[in-house]
C-alpha cells in the first residue's frame, strides 16, 4: 500500500503542530495531520488582550530540538517584518493572541501535510495499516499520533445546571454572556478564573452589580517558575522521572502542581493595584470579592437564580451565594478519545482509564510492533509535569520523529547535567 502515510496526526493543536512541524526534517516520512475546526484556534473562547502565554517565547514549536527549522516563532517574526519591534518590547512571554498567530502563519506554510475541517470520527486497524477518516474520507497509515487535547472539567453539581448562565469558562456561551447588573460568581482560582475576573473588572461583558472568585486554593497561588523548579522541564528530569517507581508518580506531580498551573505573578500585581484603584481610589460600586479556600458542593436555582453551597476549608462552615451568572473556572481533563472505540480492545488501560505509555510517547497496545499509537497530553502521571506544556513540546516531537523513523533524525538523550541531581552518582 505505498500511498499509505508513515505517520497521521489527530488534532492540530500546538502539540500535533509541532510534531508536523519537527518530523519535516526526515524528509522520507510521509505525514499527515486532520482537525476537525476550519483552522487553527488555541482555546480562543478565553483569550482575552491581556492573556499571556506562561512560557519563553524561545519554547516554540521548533527551537528546542532545532533552531534552523523554518517554523520557529523567530522565522515567523523575521518573515512579517515583525522582528525589530518585537525586540524593542523586551518581553519574553508573548500574547497568547500572537502563540496563535504565528501557529497559524506555519499551519499556511505546510498546507500539503495539514487539513482542517477533517473531523476523525473512525480508527480501524487491519494487520498492517490504521484506517482513520469519516463516512466522507479515510486514510492508510502505519502510524498514529493523537493530539486531541483536554476538555472543560465541570463539577458533577453543576452539571445539571449547564445553560447560558451557567457554563464552563471554555464554552461558546461566555462570548455573548451580558453581565450588566448582574451577580457574577466566577468559580476556580486558575490562570482563567483570575482573567475572567480582571476582565469583568474591565467591564468586557458590561457593568455587573458584584463579581465573586471562589477558589478552592488557599490563596491566588504563583506560578513557581522558578529557576531550580524549571529543571522540572528538561529532557534531564523528564528521563529521570520516568524510569521512577510508578507508585511515587501522582504524588510527585501533585506536589509540583504550581510550577505548571499556577498564577502568572505579573499578572496577580497588576490585578492586585487594579482593584485597589476600583476599590479604594474609583470607589466603584461594583462589588468586588475573591473568597479562597472554598469547595463548590452544590448548586441549586430557583427562580433563575442559582444558589451555591460551598465548605469553607478555613472557618469549615457552610456557605452560600446567590449568582445570576456562574463561570465554572474549574479547569480540564484528559479525555481517550471516542473513534478509539473499535481498536480499544487491543490498547492497554490503567486503573484510571488512562493509555499507558511507553517512554517514546507511545502506548502499550497488542497490535504489530511497526505501528505505533503515539499520544501527546495523555501521561501527565507517566512522563511528569511537562507533559501537558509547551516547554518541552519541540523535544516530545523529535523523540517521536526518531521513533516513527526508526532512526535518531535528531539528538534528544545528551544534554549538559542538570544542577539538581535526583539519582546519586558519585
Ligand atoms: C487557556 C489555556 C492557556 C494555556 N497556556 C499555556 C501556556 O502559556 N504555556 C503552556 O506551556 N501551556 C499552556 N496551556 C496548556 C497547553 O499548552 C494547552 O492546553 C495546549 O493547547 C495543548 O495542546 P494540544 O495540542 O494537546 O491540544 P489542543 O490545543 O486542545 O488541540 C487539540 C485539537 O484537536 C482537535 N480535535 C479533537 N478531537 C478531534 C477529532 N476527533 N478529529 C479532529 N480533530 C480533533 C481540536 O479541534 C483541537 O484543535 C494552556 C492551556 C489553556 C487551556
């Protein structure tokens, strides 16, 4: 079957995308990527002009395994002219606004390998090749690469409630939510749930009557970014990490929690002098409150009107609140994708439910040993804490460019020692 891919990716998100991106260099390899969206969109729904990305620009899709690839964030700056001014911003984190635009400038640069409007519903396997397409189109390929990403995490009390006033932040419904004069409770202490907060401060969605943030933190907690912590995401630590005790894993990156889903610090200060002035200098009438320490255990609604229960981990008393607008900052899950289905009897779970992964970033599976299901943002708990962030995604890609090559296209094992030694040698 010489039509067949060597290699099809499901979802292009950053993920897939520098995959497609990196596997160029292996210039036999025949690849391609389906997404079911018309183009190239990076959690567009809660994006807003003061959303910043919590990496180095330098961590791009490429960089990090090969800084001469045409599809580097540099290249794409150099290619519109951007280059000079972009320097002159000193900043190294960029808009998340502008990670998508240059994602979507290299997705125009390799129209041959990328199709959109392609939703992957069906994944067959026949001995030798995967079949993976829909009722209108299929394909051949020997291996599989799926980059489907995460879904909204909606607390099981809420779920009853989903509407256009009670939603996850990552919804349709936030775009045309109209706050004025209304009792927003924005709940989750996250990244989102803080700029969902500045941003109704802003008054985005109109002038509401009082803003509410629970969180379930004890605090609006930092990002650890850290530079001893950032040796959490090196291809060093991730090798270390992962020839662990299995036991030890979750309970590690629990521990590291905040150096990957904490609070961008400048953006806490900026938030922090921003309700000082509206509060104390502007005297609005808004009601502004951030409640930490507080678990989400009910929602009830009466009358268009939700009522809200939480437990107070501080005072452990119950309270309650009284909302016309609930935004459920309550963050994502993995989800193993549905077309699975018909080749998931042949895949290998964990107790979670959850691939297991092999250090190549491929799953365990009873098929052929020449095809591969290769999974990225699935092994958190397997590979560690860098797995579901950019930082180490240009690596991730040329491991899995080597491996689907059967050959090393590129160096990934031999890196300077980190300076925190987690194995003794003397
Ligand atoms: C708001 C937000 C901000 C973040 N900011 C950062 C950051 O600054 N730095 C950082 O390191 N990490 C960040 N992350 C974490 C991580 O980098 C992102 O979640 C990233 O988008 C993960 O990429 P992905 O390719 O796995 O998935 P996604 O970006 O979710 O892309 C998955 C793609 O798969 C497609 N798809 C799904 N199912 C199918 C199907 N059946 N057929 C066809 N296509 C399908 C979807 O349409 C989608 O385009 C952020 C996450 C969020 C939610």
């Amino acid at each position: 079957m010489d039509d067949a891919l060597d290699l099809a990716g499901i979802g292009i998100g950053p993920f897939n995308l520098s995959l497609a991106a990196v596997s160029t260099k292996n210039h036999a390899l025949k690849t391609h990527f389906f997404d079911e969206k018309p183009e190239f969109q990076w959690h567009s729904e809660i994006m807003f002009p003061d959303s910043d990305m919590q990496t180095a620009f330098l961590k791009d899709l490429v960089t990090g395994v090969d800084p001469t690839n045409p599809y580097s964030f540099l290249n794409y700056l150099v290619q519109n002219g951007l280059f000079h001014a972009f320097m002159n911003t000193n900043r190294q984190v960029v808009t998340r606004k502008e990670f998508e635009l240059y994602c979507q400038w290299v997705t125009r640069q390799m129209p041959e390998r990328l199709s959109f409007n392609f939703n992957v519903d069906t994944l067959g396997y026949d001995g030798r090749y995967f079949i993976i397409g829909n009722s209108a189109q299929q394909f051949k390929a020997k291996s599989i690469c799926i980059g489907t990403g995460i879904n909204p995490r909606i607390p099981a009390c809420a779920e009853p409630h989903i509407s256009e006033t009670c939603f996850h932040a990552k919804s349709a419904f936030l775009k045309h939510t109209d706050m004025r004069d209304k009792n927003v409770v924005i709940v989750g202490g996250g990244q989102t749930g803080v700029e969902i907060f500045r941003n109704v401060m802003k008054e985005k969605w109109g002038f509401a009557k009082s803003v509410t943030l629970v969180s379930s933190r004890p605090n609006l907690e930092p990002l650890d970014e850290s530079a001893f912590v950032n040796e959490y995401f090196s291809p060093n630590y991730a090798k270390a990490f992962f020839t662990i005790d299995a036991r030890l894993k979750k309970r590690i990156v629990d521990y590291q929690k905040l150096t990957s889903d904490g609070n961008t610090p400048s953006y806490l200060q900026n938030l922090y002098n921003e309700l000082y002035y509206v509060q104390n200098v502007d005297q609005s009438p808004v009601k502004f409150r951030i409640l930490p320490y507080r678990k989400l255990e009910g929602v009830s609604n009466f009358n268009n009107r939700y009522q809200l229960c939480f437990s107070n981990c501080f005072t452990l008393k119950h309270e309650r609140l009284s909302a016309d607008i609930v935004i459920l900052c309550t963050g994502f899950r993995n989800g193993v994708p549905s077309f699975i289905e018909a080749i998931s009897h042949l895949i290998q779970f964990d107790e979670d439910g959850c691939f297991r992964v092999n250090q190549d970033f491929s799953v365990q599976w009873d098929g052929h040993a020449q095809n591969k299901i290769f999974v990225q943002n699935f092994s958190r708990y397997e590979h560690g804490i860098f797995e579901p962030q950019t930082s180490l995604m240009a690596w991730r890609s040329a491991v899995i460019t080597n491996s689907v090559s059967e050959n090393a296209i590129y160096q990934t094992e031999n890196f300077a020692p980190n300076f925190l030694s987690y194995a003794f040698v003397e």
